[in-house]
C-alpha cells in the first residue's frame, strides 16, 4: 500500500506545471519590475543629491550662478532639470538673504534642485498619490 502511495505522488498530472506557473509568474513579474523601478528611483535620487552637494561646493570656491546651474544639467543629463528647478540662495552669518552675486568669504550658498521623477513602469501612481512624485535635494557650503 505504501508503494501505491509513493507511486500516486510522483505521477505527473497533464497540466499541472502550467496552472503552477501561471499562479506564480504574475508574481515574480511584479517582484522583478518592482526591484528594477525602485532601483531607478534611488538612481535618480542620488543623483540630484550628489549634483546639489557638488554645484554647493563649486558655488562655495567661487562658481557663477550660470557655471552652477549648467553643471547640475550637466550632471543630471538623463533627467529634465531646468533653471527654474534650481534655487540658488546666498545667506550672510546672520542668516539674512544676500543678493545673488553679494559672495563674500564667510557667508552661506544654498543650492536647492527639484526633480519630478521618471518612472519605468505603471507604479507611478502608486509615488503620486503618496506625494512622493519629486525629488528636492538641499546642500549648504560656506562661501570661501
């Protein structure tokens, strides 16, 4: 009796890999797509990220408003980042808002980049209705 068992459990029923593999590749597809998008939204986030920190930095030894801004579109060519996405601010040590070319050694640049991000897939409405749609990256130097 236990070798009839044995010998039922190994037969192969016609189609049943098929129906198997239908129930899982829906799975398998989403888990692969899902990897793969959110891979390429922390792509384009660490991306803005380092152009930001990077144009900080150029602004802090002596950058142009101008060399700023074509660096991060430079920087960030995949993605469509405009002038109006980026925000550069001067700050004397008080805190106080300087005029754009007021760069005094001492003083504070803030470079601030909005992205709207890029998606692969249909997950994007999953990020819009979460408002999570963009990216704003924000890097502080002092000016020397």
């Amino acid at each position: 009796m236990n070798t009839t068992l044995a010998h039922t459990m190994r037969q192969r029923r016609p189609g049943q890999e098929l129906v198997e593999f239908t129930l899982v590749i829906p799975l398998l597809f989403t888990m692969i797509f899902g990897i793969i998008e959110l891979s390429f939204v922390f792509y384009q986030d660490h991306t803005v990220q380092t152009a930001c920190r990077l144009a900080a930095r150029q602004g802090a030894v002596g950058a142009t408003d101008a060399a700023i801004r074509t660096f991060v579109k430079g920087f960030c060519t995949n993605f469509s980042i405009s002038d109006a996405n980026i925000v550069i601010t001067v700050f004397d040590s008080s805190g106080t808002v300087q005029s754009a070319g007021d760069r005094t050694s001492g003083n504070d640049i803030n470079v601030q980049v909005t992205h709207k991000l890029m998606f692969l897939t249909m997950i994007q409405t999953f990020f819009q209705r979460a408002n999570l749609s963009t990216v704003t990256a924000s890097s502080q130097f002092v000016i020397e």
